[in-house]
C-alpha cells in the first residue's frame, strides 16, 4: 500500500515538475512529503535523476 501511494506522488511530481512552475519546496509540501531533501531523495532513488534535472529535460 505505501509503495503505491509513494508512486502516485512520485507521478504527480512528475507531472507537476514538467506542467507548473511550482518550486520543489512547494511540490514536496503539496504532497504531504515530510521535506524537501526527502522528496528529492526519493525521486532521486526512483527515476536515478534529481527533480531538477527532470524539470530542464522536460520543460
């Protein structure tokens, strides 16, 4: 159950980081992350890239 909700976050980030301009402090609070270097760390761990760089390469 938690490895599914962990991975409707991780897809909405996604989305979020490609369609708003919302900063990753904004996107990590909006989905109930605990902080922001976790949110980075678990989309790092997923995806083997930072938010950021998901951003530049999808914008």
């Amino acid at each position: 159950m938690g490895a599914f909700i962990m991975r409707c976050k991780l897809e909405e980030a996604k989305s979020l980081l490609t369609y708003t301009d919302k900063s990753l402090a904004e996107i990590s609070n909006y989905l109930c992350f605990s902080n922001q270097s976790y949110f980075q760390q678990v989309f790092k761990k997923q995806y083997h890239i930072t938010p950021l760089q998901y951003r530049k390469q999808n914008q």
